[in-house]
C-alpha cells in the first residue's frame, strides 16, 4: 500500500497541478498551498515536542534550502506547467534523480562515475527530441517550450533542495528541517503573491480545483513527505527508484485520459530515452553503493 501511495502521489501531481493553475493563478496557488502545509508541519512538530533551534551557522543554509524549495521551486512548477503539458512535466521531472547526482559533483558531495555519463548523456537526447518539435515548428507552440524550459528549472532548484539538503537533515531529523523550511519558505513566498495579487480571483473556481488543491498541499506537500521517509526505512531502494520510473509514464497515460493531451512520435522517442536513461542511472547508483 505504500508503494502505491508514493507512485499514484507522483504520478497524479502534474495532472492536478494542470487542472489547478487552470482555475487559481500558479503564483497565489503556490502561496496557499506551501502555507497550508507548513502549518500543517508546525502543529506536527509541536504535537512531536521538537523545538525550531539550530546552530547559528547552519542557519543561511537553512535559508537558501527555503528558497529553493518554495519560492524558486513553485514559480518554475506551477508557471511552467501552466504554460506546458502535465505529461511533459511527469517526463521531465523524471530527471530528478540525474540532477541530483550532477549538482552531488559539482558540490563535491559526490564522485564522479565515468558510468554514469552514458546515462547522462540518454537523458539529454531523450529531452532534446521532447524539445525538437517545438523547435521545429511541427506541432507544439513557443508557449509550451518556455514551459518547459520552467519544468527543467523546477526539477533543478529541487534537485539542489534535496542534494544541499541530505546533511542539514541527517543532522537535524527530516521533520524538523522540513518544517522550517517550509515556514521559511512561505514567508519568503509573499512578494510573489502580493505581486499576483490582481491576478487572484476564485470566480472560475470548480469543486477539481478545491480536489486539486487539497490534494497537492496535504497529500502531496504534507502526507507524502511522511509516507516516503517511512518507506525508505522499511522498503528496499531498488523497489522505490523502480516505481519512480513507473511514475512518468503514468502520467502520461493518465493526461491522456483525463486531460485530452495529445501526445507526438517525438514525444514518445524522447520520453523513452529520458526514461531508460533515469532507469540506467538507478541501477548503476545501486550497484555502485
């Protein structure tokens, strides 16, 4: 039941992400459903009798993690794919795990596997044919490749939340880290909603966009992130990386049924070497630790 939980939570996301940004404005939407559950971790951590303190020099990190995972990571998400597909976002951010490992280098928290680059260098082919058509004109306009262009920063500022996160959280517990990075962040996220602020209005507002929201700021934002640490203490890795790439083509098959997208040939060359990329990345990242 977990597993299923952890892969339906990825896979419906970008699909009620797209059905929610359509009614509520991505930026004031991002707003209420970080600020939804950051409250929600408060009371959690208040009811777990943990506390807020942290060493003074862990404290800009703390900050920059609550930048990354609010304000930068939601502005690109929501915007992106209000301006995309929900299957092109379930492809993409498939990418998680490979923009993990290279930001993981580059910081020097991780080595360098030659192994590894071939993966690397799947997923870049795989996303240049996912880009191609909208370059080329064929079927897709300028909107939908700037919104993903937004998705591939939305996957990097994540990537980089989970990458310079992993020691702030192994010092301090998931729960507590999390919580303050989710208040943090959502203060952080005020301008933006003040800005869109003209732009707010719940007139279009259907009974999808309160299911939307009430799925991504709790089961998603907030019951996930529990489901999944738990999941990681009583499941074997190889298990979970192997949903994950079930996840996207989930996805797929589900904004084809709910969402009407049509889906190209280059799509679908594009998709697979993405995916089989990620897959090979996983197995080597397995076989490596």
């Amino acid at each position: 039941m977990l597993l299923v939980f952890i892969t339906l939570a990825a896979t419906f996301t970008p699909i009620f992400a797209k059905l929610t940004v359509a009614e509520i404005s991505p930026l004031s939407f991002g707003f209420f459903r970080f600020g939804t559950a950051a409250i929600l971790f408060y009371i959690t951590l208040r009811i777990r009798k943990l506390d807020l303190k942290f060493e003074r020099k862990d404290y800009p990190r703390l900050f920059l993690l609550a930048l990354l995972c609010i304000p930068l990571n939601q502005f690109f998400f929501l915007t992106g794919i209000k301006m995309s597909f929900a299957s092109h976002s379930g492809i993409i951010y498939s990418l998680n795990p490979v923009y993990a490992y290279i930001v993981a280098v580059l910081f020097k928290y991780e080595k360098f596997y030659v192994s590894k680059l071939f993966s690397i260098l799947l997923t870049v082919v795989g996303i240049f044919f996912i880009f191609w058509e909208s370059f080329s004109g064929t079927t897709v306009n300028n909107t939908v490749v700037n919104g993903d262009i937004l998705l591939l920063f939305a996957v990097l500022t994540f990537s980089m939340y989970l990458t310079l996160g992993k020691t702030t959280i192994e010092k301090y517990g998931a729960l507590k880290t999390s919580t303050f990075v989710f208040l943090v962040g959502s203060v952080l996220y005020i301008p933006l909603f003040i800005y869109d602020l003209p732009n707010l209005s719940f007139e279009k507002v259907t009974y999808m966009g309160v299911i939307g929201y009430i799925y991504l700021s709790v089961v998603v934002a907030y019951l996930a992130y529990f489901v999944w640490y738990y999941a990681l203490k009583h499941i074997a890795v190889s298990k979970l990386t192997t949903l994950s790439n079930i996840s996207p083509l989930l996805t797929v098959l589900f904004s084809i049924i709910f969402l009407s997208e049509q889906i190209s040939l280059f799509f679908v060359i594009g998709s697979l070497i993405t995916l089989i990329g990620v897959f090979i990345m996983h197995r080597v990242s397995i076989d490596i630790s």
